[in-house]
C-alpha cells in the first residue's frame, strides 16, 4: 500500500484582501471589509471588478495545484485488510487525540456512569454543555486507540493461555496437555474489544480535529 495526501488547500483570495494590501494609506481598514453598511464607499466598485478576477484565479489554481490524494493497493494489503486498516487507524487516533479542538456529544449509554451527564455538576444555562463533556469524548477515544492496540499486536490473546505446563506432544496424542486457558478472561478482553470497534463506527463521522 502507498498513500499520499497532501493539507487541504484553499486557493480564494478575498478581493478585500487584496484591498487591504493595495489601499496602503487606507488607515481604517473597516471601510473596506464593511461596504454594505456605506453604498456610497468608493471600493465597492473595486469589489465588483475583482470578485470574478479572484475567482478565475481560484479556478486555475485548483487545476494547476490540486490537493494530492493518492493511495495504491497492492493485493496482499486486502489479504487481512481489517489488520491493514488498523495500522493506519491508531496512529491516526492517538494523533487526534492529541490536536483535537473539541469534542462531539457523546450518549450517556456509552461511558461509565461516573462519565454521564447526570453525574455532571449542574449547568449554568441550559444550553450549555456539562463538565463532563470533553471527559466523556476522551473516554470514547481511549477505547478505540486500546480496541485498536490490541489488533495490530498479534500475541494480544496469548495472556490468556499458559503454556507453561504443556508438553511437546501433539494435539492429536492421547497424553497431550493442552494450555490453561482463562475463558472469562478471554471473553472480556474481546467484549472490550468489539466495544471500541463499535464506538469506532458509531462516532467515525466525529473524527475531526
């Protein structure tokens, strides 16, 4: 697999920008950005002359210098695509976890109950968000990044089978000793698992920074 992409790329330059860098001596610069409020200001001609102008400008930029969104699949890479997928996904989630600017609303049915809203300090206003918003959102993403740590390591279930009293007889031997295995363990490590799989799905549309 190979993958480049390039940052979003935004090519509009405002004529009001462009205003502001010609009109050097203009000191007050509201006269430019605020011409609803003056019809007869003297730029809104100069507006009408440059919008078109920008957008043309805009429109050649984005075929000359287009963002670069590249990916190749090789054949193997679907081979255990989830196992492929997941390489990408944790360092994608542990990095957002470190720039993210907010948090969506996450449902009380989803974290522990120490984490929903009833258990928040009462709000000031009943539109604002509670005290335990960004801490519910940061709960959701710790299960994902764990759910995700434990499938790109391949020996993550090992803990739950002790070899330690096995022989080197094969299955199929009548005194073979098969490993202890700790089946409740077991069970909830790939309950907790599932769990930050499902979350991954359910807020994927939230993954932004």
């Amino acid at each position: 697999m190979k993958i480049w992409t390039s940052k979003y790329r935004n090519h509009w330059i405002s004529p009001y920008r462009i205003l502001t860098k010609i009109c050097f001596w203009e000191k007050n610069e509201d006269r430019i950005y605020n011409l609803n409020d003056d019809p007869t200001n003297p730029y809104e001609p100069w507006v009408k002359v440059l919008e078109p102008v920008c957008r043309i400008w805009q429109k050649f930029l984005d075929i000359v210098h287009p963002r670069i969104e590249y990916v190749k699949l090789d054949r193997w890479d679907t081979w255990s695509f989830d196992h492929t997928l997941a390489d990408i996904i944790l360092p994608g989630l542990r990095q957002l976890k470190v720039d993210k600017h907010g948090a969506p609303f996450v449902d009380d049915k989803d974290v522990p109950k120490e984490l929903r809203s009833n258990a928040a300090e009462p709000k000031e206003y009943d539109w604002d968000i509670d005290s335990l918003h960004f801490q519910r959102w940061d709960y959701v993403l710790d299960e994902m990044i764990w759910a995700f740590e434990q499938k790109v390591d391949d020996e993550a279930d090992s803990k739950f089978f002790d070899h330690s009293k096995c022989n080197d007889k094969s299955p199929w031997d009548k005194d073979y000793i098969s490993p202890e295995y700790d089946k409740k363990g077991y069970e909830a490590w790939a309950k907790r698992k599932a769990n930050g799989f499902r979350l991954f799905g359910k807020y994927y549309e939230n993954l932004w920074d």
